[in-house]
C-alpha cells in the first residue's frame, strides 16, 4: 500500500484506512455471519500498514468492537481507533438518536468497556441531522459534555460527524476539533467547500460511504475510466477521492480479506488528467440531477 499518510490525533496515519461497519451482521445489527473471517480481516489490515480504524459501539451494536478487540489488542501503538456516539440501536435495528449528555457519556463508556481501553484516541459526535445529511442547529450543549469527559482523560481528541461548516465553527469555539466525518464521494459533492475549509486549516476529512453506502456508485463513464486504467469501478472512486485533497482519509468497509486488497490498492492508482477531467464530469453532472 502506499504510503500517503497526514495527521491524526497527534499520530500520523496512512490516508487509506479501514471502517468496521460491515463487521456486524446484515443491517450493522447483530453479529457476522463467520466471526473468524471478520478477524482475519482486521489483521490483513493492520498487517497491510492500515492504522486508521474507524468503528463505533453502535455497530452491532457492540459488536465490531468487540470483534476489533479479539482481533488486534493488545493494540499496535500506532494504531488509532476513531469511534462515534450519539445514536443507539432499537430492539429492530432502528437507529435512534442519543444525544443527551448522559447518553453521550454511556455512549463513551460503552466503547471504552468493548474496545478493551482506558481512554479512547478520537470520539466524533455523530448527530443524527437527516440520518445521512446534516441540518442546522446548535451542537454545543453536546460538544461541551465531551469536552468534560475528555477533561476527565477518557478521551484523546474529539471529531465530528454529519455536521455543516457552521457546525464546526460552533464546535471550534468550545474544542479543537481533531476530524470531520461527513457524507462525500465522487458523485455526493455538497461538501466541497467544507473539504477546503478544513483542508486550508490542517484538519482531517474522512468521507463516510466513500464509494456510494448502502447503493454503490453506478456510472458507465466511471466504468470506462476504470477499464482504461485497468482497474475496478471502486478503486478509481477511492483513488479520486485520495486526489481530490491531501486532507481527505478513506475509510472503506468490507468483510472481505480479498476486497480489503483491492481497496487498498487503490493508494497506488495514479490518475491521469484525461481521467480526472471525466471523473469531474460525473460530479458535476450528479450535481446537476
């Protein structure tokens, strides 16, 4: 894998790293269907150079947590696990907001507890917003009951997620933020000018559902790029989104030990500017739709 790497959490990481949603079960609810295959994914990982991994106690929930901590702890020092609260799982698999103080403090123990930790290396609130789009509103009540845990040395640094530039800003009067973690890929591009913000200020953008989520990107243009660089319609989405800006990390989900190889590879596809002049009409053109 190659080595693009910027700073996390006082760490320096490897840009292309590795998310644990699709550890759980069908639905990120309940526990994998082969508990030895999801491991053995994790130490490919890790054995790969990933030392980024993001995960939350929701997935399951408790689960992935649990599975990285059989996996990987004790933990390689470089490691940093980056884990999110402020949601919980109904009795169906629903998500639900849980975003009081107190939740966010069960939320932060609950992941120290299955992680196997004494503290935790990054805590991004999650808000809830439009499930997988933010929407306005003052986070502070929130950011504040963080900034008392992380006082009390039970977490490192503090990340957001599902938030808007105003978001941030609201945030960065009370915290340091340490990552943002949004909705973004090839063809979702409302977050341009937050990239750039963050980028402009040193700090991380992890984009979630980096390759489509839960409805994989489709694009014959996409498939045509990729047949031409010889490589998979995902690998040059990832690869796109390691261009787009030296701030972004990916954090790309598989159950896979054959498709978290060919995702990893994808740090080593270099772009063309034909390519890349294709690859921004699709997003333009997303946009547009």
């Amino acid at each position: 894998m190659s080595k693009l790497t910027y700073p996390l959490a006082g760490h320096t990481v490897n840009r292309m790293g590795y998310g644990a949603m699709q550890l759980a079960g069908p639905g990120v609810f309940g526990p994998p269907k082969d508990r030895e295959a999801a491991i053995a994914v994790l130490k490919e990982a890790v054995a790969s150079g990933v030392n980024h991994i993001d995960t939350s106690d929701f997935y399951g929930p408790h689960v992935t947590n649990q599975i990285i901590r059989a996996a990987l702890h004790p933990y390689p020092k470089d490691l940093v696990i980056v884990t999110k609260i402020g949601a919980v799982r109904g009795q169906d698999g629903s998500w639900l907001a849980a975003q009081e103080p107190a939740d966010l403090e069960r939320g932060v123990h609950d992941n120290l507890r299955n992680l196997g930790v004494e503290f935790l290396d990054v805590v991004n609130l999650r808000l809830m917003g439009d499930i997988h789009h933010p929407s306005e509103g003052s986070i502070a009540r929130q950011v504040t009951a963080l900034a008392e845990l992380q006082q009390k040395g039970l977490i490192r640094h503090i990340g957001l997620s599902n938030v808007t530039s105003s978001q941030v800003a609201e945030a960065q009067g009370i915290i340091k933020v340490a990552c943002v973690q949004n909705q973004y890929n090839l063809v979702q591009r409302s977050d341009d000018g937050l990239v750039d913000e963050l980028a402009a200020q040193g700090i991380a953008y992890v984009p979630f559902f980096p390759l489509g989520g839960f409805t994989p990107i489709q694009s014959g243009a996409l498939s045509k790029v990729a047949e031409t660089l010889k490589a998979t319609p995902m690998q040059v989405a990832l690869a796109w989104l390691l261009h787009r800006s030296a701030n972004i990390l990916l954090i790309p989900g598989t159950s896979s030990v054959a498709h978290l190889r060919e995702n990893l590879k994808a740090a080593e596809l270099k772009l063309p500017e034909a390519a890349l002049a294709d690859l921004e009409t699709i997003g333009r053109q997303s946009q547009a739709a």
